[in-house]
C-alpha cells in the first residue's frame, strides 16, 4: 500500500501546469522588482552593506505583500495556517526567499549602473 | 589604525555615453536578437512514420497506466496489464520485430540522430558567436578605461579579473573597467530580458546553460542508441509489480468525515 502522503496526492491530485504558472509568475514579479530596487539603490547612493541590507530587506517586504495581498485571502479561508503557502506554491523557502537568490545578479546590475550615474 | 583615504578619480563624464550605453544597448540587443533567432531557426519536429511513433506511444501507454493504475478499477487494471505486458514481451509494437536481440545500430550513422546533434550545434553557435564578437569588440575599442566604481567594496583578488586592462598597481578593486560591466551585463540582463519578451525567451545564456545541465529525460528516452526492446522489457516488469489499490477504497469514510452536521 502507498504511504499516506502518496494517498493525499492521489485523492487531491496537483496540476502541474497550474504550479508551473505559479512559481513563474513569482518569479517574474521578483525578478522585475529586484532591479527596480537596484535603481532606488544605486539612486539612493546607499553603499555596501547597507545596498545589500536594502535589498534584502526589500525583498523580503516583497514576498510579504505578495502573500498578504494574493495568497492569504483564498488560503486562509480554505483552511491553511497564516504564513502556510502550500495552496499556490510547493516549497515554502522558494517562495520566501528564493526572492534573495533570483534577482541579485539583476539587483548588482541595476545598482552599479545607477550608483555610477549618479555618483559621478 | 589610520584611515584609508578615499580615491576617487576624476572622469570624463562622455565616458558613460561613449562607452557604457554602447556596451548596454548592444548587450540588450544581442539578447533579443538571440532570442528571435533562436526563434527562427528552431525547426518544426520532424515527421515519423507510423511504425515509430506506435512504438513510442505504446511505451508512453504502459508508463502512464503505471502512473494512473489508481484511478482505474482492478479488473480493468488487470485486462489493460495482461495486454500491455503480451504485447510488450511478444515485441508486437516493435518498429522492426526481426532486429530483437541485436545491438543498436551505431548513433552516428541514423540520420535521424544527425538531426538533434544539428540542433544542438545551431543553439551553441547561436551562443559563441555573439559572445566572441562582443568581447573582442570590447576589448579592441574600451580596453584600458576605468568607467565606473562599484558601491560595493571588494578583495584584492578581484582586482585582475574587474580592472584587466588597467595597469595601475595601488588603485582601489571597486574601480572597475569596461570588461567587466560586460560581465555584469551577461549575469544581470536576464530579468530585462523577462521584462522584455516574456519569461519564456531565449535570450540569455546563463538561462540556457542551465536548461542544459538540467532534466534530460524527456529527450533521451527515444534517443539514438536506445534498445526499445529492453525498454518494453523493463516496462512489463514495471507493469507486472503494481500491486492494485484504487482511490475510491474507502472513500464512504473518507465522505462520512467530511460531511459537518
């Protein structure tokens, strides 16, 4: 026999193409959001480990209205705990903080080049 | 310990527009350009005769009733199984039934194989070309100019890699050359690139190589120098293990706890 988490997958099967969706839709929002914060950055002046406190902080802001603001209202009435985004998303740590990973390159990008035009 | 004083050196301000726009708008329009050419010469699938796509698809059945036997009643897991398993140990849906038991013909010589190793040679290409082009283009007009500092302090080892180019021995690592907003250019550019054309675009090599690196299971599983007959094999062994539950077992519990009064 399958193990119970096998059988919850079974009852309730999971659309691919839905999750699919989801985590690019994520991803696009971070990634655009990522650069817009290397602009208000590099615009700011900020320098080193502030830019880099900016930034995660910002992001995480980010995941924070994301959830609030998308996620929370159908998955607090579907019955989730506050913070529990496995209605939309598989893997709790993507969402919150795969954010941090997948914009920093175009985070360094955007702040270099507005912090040099700015600063020059 | 006393303070390092910090450098700063006095630029042309014509720099940027002569050499860091160039370097961006070039850089973006490569990544477009990429993607509408990977676009353009992406061939259509090629057209297989009825014998080979029998086989694949049959293979592709026998997985996918593996995959679903719990949604299906157990006799009629029973039927499609006994089938699948006659028909796959028999090598009814082979492409040719007289070449069981023999090694796969050479990859190189299938022409059909030929097609997939061009494919893969068009997006490589597509990839160095610009890459080389660019670079060289840089380093024979920008070479040997300080453009921009970095808002981030850096090691000293970092200081061949950003200033290559800069012969200067005690200038501070932030300073960095026009090579290397070109490196930042290749890591950064991907999310222009998603604004740009959409998530799904070709633009960017990083994204590329990852794809590369990444599953290949799909492409593989009818690729050259694959034994069908071992797969069928395989498969009815696959097949033959299954041991029958279905999602409606118990299924009155499962309503009658969810039924609030």
């Amino acid at each position: 026999m399958p193990s119970e988490q096998e059988l919850q997958i079974q009852i309730s099967p999971i659309v691919q193409e839905s999750l699919v969706h989801n985590s690019r839709t994520l991803y696009n929002l971070q990634s655009i959001t990522a650069s817009l914060f290397g602009v208000s950055a590099g615009i700011l002046g900020l320098e080193s480990y502030a830019g880099f406190v900016f930034y995660v902080a910002l992001s995480l802001l980010t995941s924070v209205l994301f959830y609030v603001l998308r996620v929370a209202p159908t998955s607090l009435a579907s019955g989730k705990s506050p913070l529990d985004t496995s209605r939309y998303f598989r893997g709790a740590y993507d969402f919150w903080a795969g954010g941090l990973m997948n914009g920093f390159a175009g985070f360094v990008l955007t702040w270099t080049l507005f912090y040099g035009l700015v600063t020059a | 310990m006393a303070q390092v004083p910090v450098q700063t050196i006095h630029r042309d301000p014509q720099l940027f527009y002569w050499i860091l726009f160039p370097i961006t708008i070039v850089m973006i329009l490569t990544g477009v350009l990429r993607h509408y050419a990977t676009v353009l010469m992406a061939s259509a699938p090629k057209k297989q005769d009825q014998k080979t796509t029998r086989e694949q698809r049959s293979l592709l059945h026998g997985i996918n009733v593996r995959g679903n036997y719990h949604v299906l009643s157990k006799p009629s897991l029973t039927t499609r199984r006994d089938a699948l398993i006659t028909a796959y140990e028999s090598g009814a849906y082979l492409k040719n039934p007289d070449g069981r038991g023999q090694p796969p013909p050479n990859p190189m010589s299938d022409p059909s194989a030929m097609e997939g190793m061009m494919g893969m040679m068009k997006n490589q290409m597509a990839m160095i070309i610009p890459n080389t082009l660019i670079m060289s283009w840089i380093n024979a007009f920008f070479s040997g100019y300080v453009i921009m500092k970095l808002p981030f302090p850096l090691t000293i080892k970092f200081k061949s890699m950003l200033q290559a180019g800069v012969a200067t021995r005690d200038m501070d690592p932030r300073w960095m050359s026009s090579i290397s907003w070109y490196f930042l250019c290749i890591f950064g550019l991907q999310s222009v690139f998603n604004f740009l054309l959409g998530s799904e675009n070709a633009a960017s090599q990083m994204a590329q190589q990852m794809n590369q690196m990444g599953p290949q299971g799909a492409g593989q599983m009818f690729g050259p120098g694959v034994d069908p007959n071992k797969q069928f094999l395989a498969e009815a062994e696959n097949l033959a293990v299954i041991e029958h539950h279905s999602v409606l077992d118990g299924v009155e519990q499962r309503l009658l706890a969810g039924i609030k009064v």
